[in-house]
C-alpha cells in the first residue's frame, strides 16, 4: 500500500462545522504529505489552496426545465468519477450521507472494479433531522450500508443513528478536533476595533439555523442582571437579519455586536471571556471546542454529544435545552467570580489539548484510512 493516499473530500461548502472540519482535515492531511482533491460546488469556506497538494474541482449544477429543480447528485456522482479516475483516488471521504454518500456510491458503480473506498463521516442531520424524514430514512440507510467506512464525530450520534436507522453496520466513532492558530491582533486591539473597553465579551459562533436557539440566546443576554456591563459577540455565518426585531423587542440592540463569515476567529476568540451555546441539539459542538482551545470556560446545554466535550462544573456549565433561567443564574456568577471563570477556562484549555488535538485525532482518521484500504498494520503515517 502506497505511503502516500490520494484522498477525495466532499463536503457542504457553507460555514458549519462539518465544513470546517473537513476543510481542516484535508489541510492537515496535506501538510502530512497525502494528496487532497475537495468536489464540490463551491470553494469550502477555510479552504486554502496554495499547497501543491490540495486541489479544489467545482460540481456544474445545470438548470433544465426538464426539471422543477436542479439536480446536485448526478453532475457531483459525475465529477466524483472523472477525480477519481483521473487521478486514481483510493479514498471517497464524504461528509453527510445525503447526498454526498449517495453520489459516491453512483460514481464507484461508474468506474467499477478500479474504483476508491467510501468512507461516509456522519456530523448529526443526516440523523437528527433527514432521519425522521420517510422521504430520505430509506435512501441514508441505504448510503451508510453500501459504505465501505462510516465514522461518528460523537459516541451519542453513532448510538442515535444505529438506533434511528436500525442498523447493525460497524460504526467509529472519531472525534472533531481544532488546531489553534496564534492571533495576528492583540486583545486590545480587537477590543478597540469592537469599540469595547473592560466589558464582559460573551462570543457565539454558528450558522445561525433554528436549532441553534438564537432565541434562547438572546433572551438569556436580556435577563442577565449584568446586561448594561457585557456584551456578545456573534460570529456569524449565516444572516443575522432575522434575529433584529427579536434584539430591539429585548431592548439589547447595544449588546449584540455581530460580524458575518470571518476567517480570522482566533483574533476574536483572544478577546473574548465566556462562550456561550443554547443548541437544540449539537453532535459535537465544534465552537465550544474552538472556545475552549483558547482558555474559555463555556455555557451550553447538554443536547448530544456535547457531554462528551464538555465536563459541567470543570469546564463550564451545561443545562438541558430551554432552560434559560438555569442559563442566567450561570452567566452571572461567572461574571461574579473571575477566579473560578479562569480556572473552568484553563480546565477547558487542558481538556482539549489532550483529547482533541489535531495530531491525534488526525491520525486516527489516517489509519481509518489504511484499515478500510485493508492495511491492518496503520502506523498513522
């Protein structure tokens, strides 16, 4: 077996985790030599492609009256054979079963026996919410079977999806990971550009879709009895738009700064205090990871496999889905007790360095690699 793969990653290319943590993976991948091809409609969101061995290839999605709406899974099966042909790809890494998997799967009875491996990664609404859907249930089971590999970022969503589909299919489990980046601004400085001074600066980063709760959020800034003195943050990817009537009904327009699709979050993270999750349900939680790597204690509920990052009382606090009054009474007394807000946030710091740095769970997806290749002796190379 060759030490170098040839690797294909397909994945949504919109600001969520699944998409950061593909992008990431094929980085990480790359800088370990192995070469990466990302298929897909649009340029993943972090993806840098100056590295000699990262490739980006765009899906041509057509409009044809033909039909009332236009097809993605076809011309990505498509484009995933010509890749994989062309380049004699050994692995078809996708992110959601739906339809990435299914496209794969197309594309490996295109090219027959001289066809890669699919591995499938499972991030949560292929289970959570397309699951429940007897429109798509048939067709996720269907993709998960025919895969070659399925890996969980969660041990709660691997359990959650053997129970949902009823499956027996052999499922790893391979946590998310974060590498941290050093910020390129100082504290101050992003204070400054904030127009903050000594405020307590909550952050939240997501894509701002319903099952984030940002009405949850909102309403637990609002109760706060600290709410004249702290501020939140939102790094946003998706439109804030809809939130605004929400945010002056509340009366804390000053309160909530927001910023759209940034790259750059590390400066951001560096000039936060606390992170802040009201999620309906969350497979992993890759911002509170984010916000953990960078010394912050976090607030969050303890929907999915979030208690699988998140240790209540060490490194946060974690409460069950709506219950903003609990959210509330957290918030001030970290304000309160900036001792005990620094040692959650270093507890935190020291959690994720160990279990979810990139070296190690990085590796693990490499000699997932080479176990579904049929290399049993995968050193992680």
């Amino acid at each position: 077996m060759p030490a170098t793969l040839k690797i294909g990653i397909t994945c949504y290319p919109s600001v969520g985790g699944s998409g950061i943590l593909a992008t990431e993976l094929g980085r990480q991948l790359a800088e370990r030599g192995h070469e990466v091809h990302f298929i897909s409609y649009e340029m993943p969101f972090r993806l840098d492609t100056s590295p000699a061995n990262i490739y980006f290839h765009p899906v041509n999605v057509n409009e044809y009256e033909l039909f009332k709406h236009p097809d993605y899974t076809l011309p990505l099966s498509v484009k995933m054979a010509e890749i994989s042909r062309q380049f004699g790809l050994d692995i078809l890494h996708v992110h959601y079963a739906v339809p990435h998997a299914v496209a794969a799967i197309l594309a490996c009875q295109m090219l027959g026996t001289k066809s890669p491996r699919v591995i499938t990664t499972l991030h949560g609404t292929d289970t959570t919410l397309l699951g429940k859907d007897p429109n798509y249930q048939p067709i996720i089971k269907h993709a998960i079977e025919c895969s070659e590999g399925v890996t969980a970022v969660s041990q709660s969503l691997c359990e959650e999806t053997k129970s949902t589909f009823g499956i027996e299919k052999e499922i790893e489990v391979i946590h998310n990971f974060f590498e941290p980046r050093k910020p390129a601004k100082t504290r101050r400085q992003v204070r400054d550009e904030l127009g903050l001074k000594d405020e307590f600066l909550i952050l939240h980063m997501s894509n701002l879709r319903p099952p984030k709760r940002i009405d949850h959020l909102m309403e637990i800034i609002a109760a706060s009895k600290h709410r004249e003195e702290l501020r939140l943050l939102i790094l946003a990817g998706g439109n804030f738009a809809p939130y605004v009537p929400l945010v002056r009904r509340l009366g804390i327009e000053r309160q909530v700064l927001v910023k759209e699709y940034v790259l750059d979050i590390e400066n951001y993270l560096n000039a936060s205090d606390l992170g802040i999750y009201t999620s309906q349900h969350e497979s992993f939680g890759l911002s509170i990871l984010e916000c953990m790597f960078y010394g912050h204690a976090v607030l969050t509920t303890d929907a999915g496999g979030i208690l699988e990052v998140v240790v209540h009382g060490e490194t946060g606090f974690t409460y069950p889905v709506g219950d903003t009054l609990s959210f509330v009474e957290g918030l001030d007394y970290l304000i309160e007790n900036p001792d005990r807000l620094r040692e959650m946030g270093a507890a935190g710091q020291e959690r994720a360095g160990e279990l979810f740095n990139s070296e190690k769970i990085v590796n693990q997806y490499i000699n997932y690699y080479r176990h579904v290749l049929g290399d049993e002796a995968a050193t992680g190379s």
